[in-house]
C-alpha cells in the first residue's frame, strides 16, 4: 500500500524543513518517503510507502496536523492506493 500526498503550502523552503525535521515521525508512524515532488510554489506532492496503515492514519488525523501548523500548510489530501 502507498500513500499519496498534494500538500498546498505557502512557502517551499518553509515546507521543505519542516518536512525534513518530520522524517523521523512519519517513520515512526508506518511512512516511507518514496518521492517528493514540487508542483510551482503553491504545492508539493509526496509518495509514501506504508508500512502500518492502522499507524499512518492515526499520525494523518493527529501528528500529521502539527508538522502542516509548522510547515505553512494550508490544506493536504491524503489518497491510499494500492496496486491493481
């Protein structure tokens, strides 16, 4: 199962380190970055292994809300998806 993610932030940079600095959490919680993409300077999309998709919802509906506050995101979509 992977996780994909379109963040809409107001500053890369702002993002970038937050999202850096949040690695360790989002492991913790069943995520591995796969890819991380810039979309011009409104968004960033990133792809997530999941490890523990019981964990990984838990940190989107919690944790996952303070590192957006950090990072200057205004809204995210999660999408689960799997191969078909």
């Amino acid at each position: 199962m992977q996780l994909i993610t379109r963040y809409t932030i107001q500053d890369h940079g702002t993002f970038r380190a937050a999202f850096d600095a949040d690695a360790e959490d989002r492991g913790r919680n069943g995520l591995s970055l796969l890819q991380l993409w810039r979309e011009g300077e409104g968004h960033a999309w990133a792809l997530f292994q999941v490890n523990d998709a019981k964990a990984a919802r838990a940190y989107l509906e919690g944790a996952a809300k303070v590192f957006e506050s950090q990072a200057g995101v205004s809204a995210s979509q999660h999408h689960f998806v799997e191969t078909a």
